[in-house]
C-alpha cells in the first residue's frame, strides 16, 4: 500500500558514544539549530514536571466538592476558575496532564514497539509470512484511527488501562509499516547475513542484530504518536467515551458542562483547549525537529 | 459578573413563568404557522405499543388519538379526559367501565372510526399476535376482556378493581389503529402511519426530519391550530439550543438543562418562556443485598445518611436536571409526601452533621473499616447521572468511604444491571402519569426490576394494598408506611434527588402546558403560534 | 504492468473480506444486545420470552459462522439486509448519510489544497528563513488543535458575535446549492485547515527534494525565470507524494469525522456509526465499516494504479 514508503535512515547504523559530554554538545548543537524543535522540548519538560509534581503543585484537590466555590472567574485563589463543582480548573489542569501524559506514553511506546517487532520480523522472515502479516496490517489500517479506537473502548470497557489498548491497536499497524521499510534495508546489510552464517537464530537476529539498527525511525514514530494518542484520548473523553469522572483529564473537562457554560464560564472551555494543543503541538514540533536531526531524508513523511 | 448575570436570569425567568399563566389563557388562539420542534432521539419502530422512547412520541403522537387522554392543560398530568371517549361509566364494583365513543371520528385515510378498532388496537396490546410483542401487556393483568357491543362502545371487564385503571388508559404509548389494517397485517403499523390525530403524515427523512400536516377532517372541529408541524433529529445537545436561540426552532419538548435555559433567557430575554416542574423520572441507587456490606441494613442507611440532599439540590439544580427532595411520589402531584413529613425520613433530615455522625456510627456498627473502598456503577450519561455521580461520590467521602466510579455505556448498562454485577450502582426510571400502581411495582420482590434483589414481604403487602385501597386518604397512609420500609427502615434503595423537567420556548408558541412527565401532551391540538 | 495491477486489485478482496469477518466478530464480542437494549428502557425489564423471540426473529440465535455466512451471502448480491433497530433497509438510512459524510470530506480537501500547495511551496522555497517558521508553526498548530475544540469556538463565534447561525437540516446539494454550502462550509473549513497540516509538510519536502534535482539546476542555469520553472517542473513532480497523501486523508475523512459531526450537528456516516454502537445495530454497523472500509481500499488501489502509471519502476517492486 501506498501508505508509507519510507526512504531507509542513513544514519541507522551510526551510534553515539556514550558519553556525557557527547550529550551535551548533541543537546546543545539541536537547540541552536533547530530552535522550534526546542520549544517543543521545553514544553514536554515542563508538563512532564507538571505531571510528576502534581499534587506538589496543585494548589488544591482537584477531585474535592466545594459547592460554595462554584463556576467562580479566574482570581488569585483560583488563577484558572472553578467548574460547577466548584473544583480548581488549574488543579485539574495539572493533574490531567497525568492521564494525558501515562496514556500518551504508553499507548504510543506499546504500540511503537509492537509495531517494530512486527515490523522488522516480517522484513527478515519475508516470503508468505511478510505477505500474509501485510494483509492483517492492511485489514486494520482500513479502519479510521478513531472507529477502531471507539469500537474497542466499546468491548473493553472504559477504564484508563483499556482506554491505552484502545488507542495502541489501531497505532500497531501504522508503526509496523513504517518500520518494515526501514528494515528491508537492514536485512540486506552484511551483519545481518553473517549473523545468519554464524549460526545465530532467527529470534536473536531479529532482536539483537535488526532492531537496534531501526531505533531512528522508531523514536521518530513514538514520539509522532504520543501527540496523536492524546488527541485521540481527548476526544474519546470528550465523547464520554473515555477516560471517566472524577478522574481529572482534558477531553473530558472540555465535554458537558464546558460547551453548556460556554458564554458565562467560558475559562472551563479555554484552558483545557489550550492545554490538549500545547501538548499536541509540542511533541509534534519535537518530533519534527528529531526526525529532521536524525535523518534529513526522513523528511517526506 | 457572573453574579448579576445569574440575578438577571432569574427575573427574567420568573417574569417569564408569569407569562405562561393566566395571560396566555386569555389569549383568543390563533389559526396557521409551522410549528418547528428539535427532537433529540430518532424512532425506532413507528408502533407505539412496542417501543419505549420519546423519540417516538414527540414527532409521532400527533398523528394519533388514544380512548382516554391526560388533559393536556393539567400541570400535574393526572387527569384523565376524553379523546376518542366521549363519556364513560364504572360500575359499582368497579368491575365493568363502558365507554361511549365519538362520532364521526375518521382516520386518515378515510375510513370511519368505531369501536372495532379501539378492540382491535387493545386486543394488540393485552395479547398481541404470534410474532407480534407487546410491552405492556403486564400493565393491563387486571383485565378479563375487551369488548364492543355496538359501533360507538366499548367496555372492559376486569377481573379485579383497580385504582388506577382509568389513568393507565390514558397512556400516551396506546395509538388507536385501524382494525382492518390490523387484521390484514399486525406489523403494518411499524413503519406506516395512519391515525385519527390532528395531523397527517407527510415525510419522514432518516437522519434528518419528520414533516406533519393539518387534518381537516380532524374530530374536534376548529382544531388543530397549526397548519402542520417539522419535527428535526438533533442529537448535540448545543446544537439544539442554539436551534432555539437563533429561533430556528421553537421548542424542545424534552428538557434542557439549566445552564441551557439561563444562555437562552440572556440572549433572547421575553422572547422565551420557561416552564419547569418536578419529572417524573429519578435516579436511584441499588445496592446488591446478596453481597457483602450491603446486605447490612445499617450499611445501606449509613449511605443514605451521608447525602446532604438539601445542599446538593440547590446546588445541583444550577447544573443539571435534578431539584426537588422528594420521596415515592413526584412532588406536587396527589399522592405526595409533604416535605414536613419527607424531613422524618433516614438522610432526609436537615442537620447534616448529625446525619454523618449516625452514618458513621452505623458503618463502625456494622464492621465496616475507615476508609472502606467500593465500586459504584454509573450510566455513561452526562445530564443527570454523571452529575449526579460525582456529587455521591463526594459525598460518601464525607463519610469515610472511598469510592471509585466505573462507568458503563448507557447500552451495556441494563444488562449488567440484571446480571447483578454490582455493588452499588446508579438506577433509574421515568414514568409516563404520575401514578403509584405505575411508579412503584419495580420494588415488589418478584420483580424483574428489582435489581437489588431484596426480598421483603411488607414492601409487597403495601403495594398491592395501596392498589386496591378504594379511599385516597387510606392510599395515601399506606404509600407512606411503603415509603418509611423502602427508603428508611430497610434502606433497600437510595433515592436521590427528583428530576426536573426544564422546557425554555420561543414565547410565541401558546397552548402547551408542561407535565411531570416528557412521554405527555404531544399531541399538539391545542398549540398554537402567536404573531 | 499488467499482472502488478491485477495482482494488487485480487488483493483488495482478501482484505475486505477480513474487514468483515474482523467486524462481524468484534462486534458480537462487546456485551449487550439490540433486543436487550431495545426493550430495557427505563421503566424496567421486558419479559424474557418477549426477548428471545425478538432475538429468534433477527437470526441472533443462530451460531456466529452460519449468521456470518447469511450475511456475507447478502453481501455478494450488494444487498445489506436491514437495520437491526429500525428495521428499515440498510441503503435507507445510510443514503443521505453518506452523501452529507462525503461531501464534507471533498470539500475539506479542497480547502486543504488549497492551504496546502502554495503555503507548502512558499515554505519551500523560503527554507529556513521567518516565512518557513510560520508557516510551519501555523500547519502543526492545525494538527494540534483538536477538532472539537475549534469547532466549539467556531460555532460560539457565529452565533455570538455574528448572531447567525447555520442551516440545521442536511439539504442535498442538487437540491439547493446555497443552503448545503451554507452549513457544510464551516465544517470543512475546520477539517481542511487541520488536514492541511500534512499536505503542507509533504509539498514542503516534497519542493525542497525536487528543487535539488539536477535539471531544475540545469533550467535555472539556462536563465528560465523562476515562475516557470516552478510551474512547469518542479510542481509537476513534487505533486505524486502530496496527491497520495491527500488522496489517503480523504478516504479517511469519510467515515473518520465521529467528532467533527458531532460538534457541528452534521447526520453523517460518523455519528450514525457511534449510534450504531450504542444500539448494538449489528447490520449497520457492518455496512458502515465496509462502506468506510472500502472506500480506504478502493482509493489506495487507484493511488497504487496512478504511482504504477506514473513511475513504472513501482511495478518490480
């Protein structure tokens, strides 16, 4: 299919010395040339601590009732207003970023990685096995991202461990692709023939010896997807669809009681906006940026 | 900012609801206009006797007339009148009730209404065809048979008196069709329409609209007032206020919620007319009484005792369509608990610090540890169940429990329900007349419905009491013993708070009155569109 | 060329059909039934017999495989049967759907076109440079923006500060034009500008590659002004990879805009999939999902057949 033909990574088999010093000048030399890829990276570390220290720098319980504090305008004790439970939208805001983020990391990792071990087997196995493994990749790809997404939350039930296998299955395949490409040119590398010389066995070649070899592309997929599985985790909470209430999460501060408030609350819906496109925005300029710097002719994807 | 804003919406809703009163009856009706409504739910079949949803009723009703009506100016919706009945007569044993029909009634497609078709229609429903369903063929175990003595006739015999008889004749599900029809092919009437109603059929367009047109032949001469009717599927809830708010549509005649209503009333201000009442609907919570704590009867009351039901009506009815503190029996209709009495009920009274202090001494009663964590199972709906959810949820906190919401989707929900899987979980239930023998049956033991499975004698003893008490005032001491048993005595339920219906229109539509319930008064005879 | 093009087009089956079997299966895995459901409204339980005739009557009784093959025997004929909760034939309740559900993805890949090409060259062309950052930024933010979001704000805008408000009824656009436009516009201006985020990128690369090939080179060293060269070389090759992309985006928009209908009150292909679900409308739901599927797979088949045209190195592939 014409979905992805991806030009094999130069720099595939190129890797760093591990040394501390070598970071630092890698990191330093990415943020001067690429400086959107930079803001990109500054904002995921800032949510990323946001997360972490949650309840550290929340100023309130984002889950707690307080009736007499309700639908109450931006101010000092609420910088970002309440919601009709008279909960701190900052709060919730800060301890969203939690499920955004463990949903957005694992759905993509889980699905980058399965994707890559897919991927690459039928790069190497090739033959029926490759051909047969094209046809199911095919099968799932023809459904849109979030009909699938949504008819597995429907089986599974919506808890956040399901909402992240809801969301992994339908990146499975769209990895598995991308990778598969990349490996075809690794198979036909001289390590990989004489690892099978040796003697070695088709499961160690394929872990060992192949996978390594494809991180570039691999990285490059996971974090393009940790931008789209928050978007479509948003908008399967914003579909009631996801994850659940009290449970503070974007997507769902913004279904409900945000759209009914628009005109008068109108902070419910603006916040929870911005920070679903900040985040999105910022994995996907990083992810960019990283591609760019890993390899210049990945850029036609 | 925000507060004068709310001031200002309340005075212009109770100027609005001043509106509604005498001054719209004075008015002289008006012939003509297209009365445009948003439907939020699409029908499935076209047969009323076999499908439960308002998304039928509302685009449909007024291609129909039923024997008996609630009349349709009656706040309460329990007043049974005539529609196809002209008059009727009960025996002294309340055994036997004759209805003389109207004359001169025709269908839509011309043929003569008489009182073979109100057999045939009944026969449907008490006991419809091989291959044909019936879902209320339960409500009607009381009657022996349906006959037709002659053209303009019609009597039913029962086997035993039964209060509420006359009003379950007047449900708004029970569509006179036409016996020939019937005879030639039982199913015709789920996907074709003819009726005796005010309005004929014109389209139905799937996804998009239903159109009705004036029946001249209509029976009550001079009616209907509209020239016709367009009812519009509409599922986003946004999208059908702002249908109302640019005054593309000019009502919704299920409910909006409150902040719907108050966005309305500030951009429109007289233009639109609130009507509110307390519905017939209520979210309940069951708990399992075969599993453990909640086969404990302290743990049950401890969780009704730990609601502040005062604070989160005033506070929820801002958000969601939830207002009254009620019991059994919506408030403001006959059989109704005065509040004075509701406050002698377990978590009903006022002094909440005292609640949660016997709530918790019944918990550490019961064994039940500090902190005690359970799941509590909700519907995946947003208006009122997920309010509704977060408020227990908090609540329960008060007390020291833990509690973790799983939400299911609305459609797997009901059969988890009767597969028990639960501890706690969200009921609900919405009725069509506002009427014991109708509300309560679903906490009789053998009840299908009785989804907590409790087994208690004395609930079943009050019920069918209360059914057969002749006297209302007798009816009413025993519906309040059923009340004290079920939600405090024994705690089997958890009611939380009644629903309140919130229908905010363009102020030109005239003639339709709210009712406690959204399956009623949709005929649409007597609306009218003002200039 | 030939057996390359077959051989891609015999393919096309095998998927499909595990399209449906995938469905068929999945489907019947969530728990909850249409009868269960249909007859479980709120005032309480439906007797059990009531149900299980009801169940008889669908073929819900029947094993998975022998409704399967009922089904699929349907499906060979193009006869999809009827719906499950209405009971109404398929092709009835999809039509307009479909239509409204198509229309907007054609629309909003004109507008993503029209966002796409020149903002993409513009880009490429000023590589590195404040226009490209803008540009760039512009794009990703369309990506990043969830859909429901803007169309929240975009429909709040119309009614607040423009007091108007568009049509709420589907009106085919052979009917009258200026009424469908009126409301399918903003929809498609909301899923065009984010979908013009990836075409952007692509003719962004796709320019930066071609102006490296020798012969724009060669022409630029011939003294041909650039405008010409633009149109005539570079354009015409860069084009391949943006037509797929756009091409594969628009297969998708068709069934694939579940929250763009929603927030805009659009009765399209997405919404009546999410209600099918909830209703457990197991034949709609499958037609939904081959409808949707094989417009995927049908439009990838002619990308295949277009690249194979074009660039016939594809065919050893």
């Amino acid at each position: 299919m014409a979905v992805a033909r991806l030009p094999v990574p130069e720099s595939a088999e190129v890797r760093a010395p591990r040394t501390t010093r070598r970071w630092v000048a890698v990191t330093l030399e990415f943020c001067r040339t690429r400086p959107l890829g930079t803001i990109g990276a500054a904002v995921i570390v800032v949510m990323l601590s946001a997360a972490l220290f949650a309840p550290v720098i929340a100023p309130y319980d984002p889950e707690a009732v307080h009736f007499s504090a309700m639908l109450m305008g931006p101010s000092p004790a609420h910088w970002l207003g309440t919601d009709p439970f008279g909960r701190d939208v900052l709060s919730r805001l800060i301890f969203g970023s939690r499920t955004a983020l463990t949903v957005g990391f694992a759905a993509s990792l889980l699905g980058g990685s399965i994707g890559a071990v897919i991927g690459v087997a039928t790069a190497y196995f090739r033959g029926r096995i490759d051909l047969y493994a094209q046809r199911v990749m095919d099968i799932f790809l023809s459904f849109p991202l979030i009909i699938l997404a949504l008819s597995l939350v429907a089986i599974l039930g919506n808890s956040i461990p399901n909402l992240i296998m809801a969301i992994t299955v339908p990146m499975v395949p769209r990895a598995a692709l991308v990778i598969r490409s990349s490996a075809l040119a690794v198979r036909e590398m001289a390590f990989v023939d004489a690892a099978r010389a040796a003697g070695f066995g088709h499961t160690r070649i394929v872990l060992r010896h192949m996978l390594p070899n494809v991180m570039a592309p691999f990285l490059i997929i996971v974090t393009a997807f940790v931008g789209q599985a928050i978007l479509l985790e948003s908008s399967l909470s914003f579909l009631g669809l996801g994850v659940q209430e009290p449970t503070p999460a974007w997507g769902l501060m913004l279904s409900g009681a945000a759209v009914e408030f628009a005109e008068t609350a109108p902070w419910m819906a603006i916040f929870p906006g911005v920070a679903i496109s900040l985040a999105v925005f910022a994995f996907n300029l990083f992810g960019d940026s990283l591609r760019d710097a890993l390899d210049p002719r990945l850029r036609t994807q | 900012m925000h507060r004068r804003s709310v001031l200002i919406i309340v005075a212009i809703v109770i100027f609005g609801l001043a509106l509604v009163g005498p001054s719209a009856a004075q008015d002289k009706p008006r012939s003509g206009g297209e009365l445009v409504f948003v439907v939020p739910s699409e029908p499935p079949s076209y047969d009323a006797h076999q499908e439960e949803t308002f998304g039928l009723i509302h685009p449909t009703a007024p291609h129909y007339s039923t024997l008996l009506r609630v009349d349709p100016t009656d706040k309460t919706g329990t007043k049974p009148v005539g529609d196809l009945a002209e008059s009727w007569a009960i025996s002294k044993d309340g055994l036997t009730y004759t209805f003389k029909l109207r004359q001169g009634v025709k269908f839509h497609d011309g043929a003569e209404m008489t009182s073979k078709d109100v057999k045939a229609s009944y026969d449907k429903i008490l006991k419809p065809p091989a291959g044909v369903k019936s879902l209320r063929a339960s409500a009607y175990a009381s009657v022996q048979s349906v006959e037709a003595p002659d053209a303009h006739t019609v009597q039913f015999k029962l086997k035993w008196p039964e209060a509420s008889f006359l009003l379950n004749l007047a449900s708004p599900w029970n569509w006179i069709y036409r016996a020939d029809i019937l005879a030639k092919d039982p199913h015709w009437y789920e996907k074709n329409i003819n009726g005796t109603g005010p309005f004929k059929f014109v389209e139905h367009v799937k996804g998009s609209h239903w159109v009705g047109t004036k029946f001249a032949d209509y029976w009550d001469k001079g009616k209907p007032y509209l020239d016709g009717y367009r009812a519009i599927f509409m599922k986003s809830a946004a999208a059908q206020v702002a249908a109302v708010r640019g005054e593309r549509a000019h009502i919704q005649f299920r409910s909006f919620s409150p902040p719907e209503r108050d966005s309305l009333v500030q951009a429109l201000g007289p233009k639109i007319t609130v009507q509110e009442s307390p519905w017939d609907c209520l979210n309940f919570v069951s708990m399992h009484h075969e599993k453990k704590p909640f086969d404990d009867k302290r743990v049950r009351r401890a969780l009704s005792l730990a609601l502040d039901r005062y604070e989160g009506s005033n506070a929820l009815s801002k958000i969601t369509l939830v207002k009254d503190v009620a019991g059994i029996v919506v408030p403001g209709t006959p059989y109704a608990t005065p509040p004075s009495e509701l406050e002698k009920l377990a978590g009903y009274g006022r002094d909440i610090n005292k609640n949660r202090a016997e709530a918790k001494r019944l918990l550490k009663e019961a064994g039940v540890p500090d902190g005690f964590s359970f799941v509590f199972k909700n519907r995946g709906i947003e208006h009122p169940y997920a309010k509704l959810g977060i408020w227990l949820i908090d609540q329960w906190k008060q007390i020291g429990l833990n509690v973790r919401q799983e939400v299911i989707e609305a459609s797997a929900y009901h059969p988890m329900l009767k597969r028990g899987d639960f501890d706690v979980a969200m009921d609900f239930q919405c009725g069509f007349i506002v009427e014991p023998d109708l509300d309560l049956p679903r906490f009789v033991s053998t009840s299908d419905a009785n989804y907590g499975r409790h087994k208690d004698t004395v609930i079943d003893d009050l019920f069918s009491r209360q059914s057969r008490a002749a006297d209302p005032e007798e009816r009413k001491k025993i519906l309040r013993q059923l009340e004290k048993r079920l939600l405090d005595d024994e705690a089997h339920v958890i009611y939380t708070l009644q629903w309140h219906r919130i229908i905010p229109h363009l102020s030109k539509v005239r003639g339709w009155t709210i009712t406690p319930s959204h399956y009623l008064n949709n005929q649409l005879d007597t609306v009218w569109l003002a200039e | 060329m030939g057996r390359y093009l077959l051989k891609r087009f015999i393919l096309m089956f095998p998927t499909l059909l595990g399209v449906a079997v995938v469905t068929f299966v999945l489907i019947r895995v969530v728990p909850g039934d249409v009868v269960e459901l249909r007859y479980a409204g709120d005032r309480g339980a439906v007797a059990q017999d009531i149900i299980d005739a009801e169940r008889t009557k669908l073929g819900l009784d029947q094993p998975v495989w022998k409704q399967f093959a009922r089904w699929i025997g349907g499906v060979v004929r193009l006869d999809f049967g009827e719906s499950m909760w209405t009971g109404s034939p398929i092709w009835q309740e999809i039509k307009l759907r479909f239509a409204l559900s198509f229309q907007v993805a054609v629309m909003a890949t004109i507008v993503a076109v029209l966002l796409a090409i020149p903002l993409g060259v513009m880009a490429a062309l000023k590589q590195d440079t404040w226009v490209d950052y803008v540009i760039r930024v512009v794009s990703i933010a369309g990506l990043a923006t969830p859909s429901f979001w803007l169309g929240i704000i975009f429909i709040l805008m119309l009614l607040v500060v423009f007091r108007w408000l568009p049509p709420m009824v589907y009106t085919p656009f052979w009917v009258d034009p200026w009424e469908n436009i009126k409301q399918l516009i903003w929809p498609a201006l909301a899923v065009g500008y984010r979908y013009s985020a990836v075409a952007t990128r692509m003719t962004r690369s796709a320019m930066l590659e071609v102006l490296r090939e020798d012969y724009i080179r060669t022409a630029r060293a011939k003294g041909l002004l650039g405008k010409v060269i633009l149109s005539r070389h570079a354009l015409k090759n860069a084009l391949l990879p943006v037509v797929t992309v756009i091409a594969i985006e628009f297969a998708f928009l068709i069934g694939g805009l579940v929250v763009t209908e929603q927030v805009f009150n659009l009765n399209g292909i997405g919404l009546l999939f999410v209600q099918a679900v909830a209703h457990r409308d197991y034949t709609l739901i499958q037609a939904l999902v081959m409808l949707v599927a094989g417009c995927f797979i049908v439009v990838n088949f002619l990308m295949d057949l277009t690249y194979a045209w074009i660039d016939p190195r594809i065919r050893y592939r």
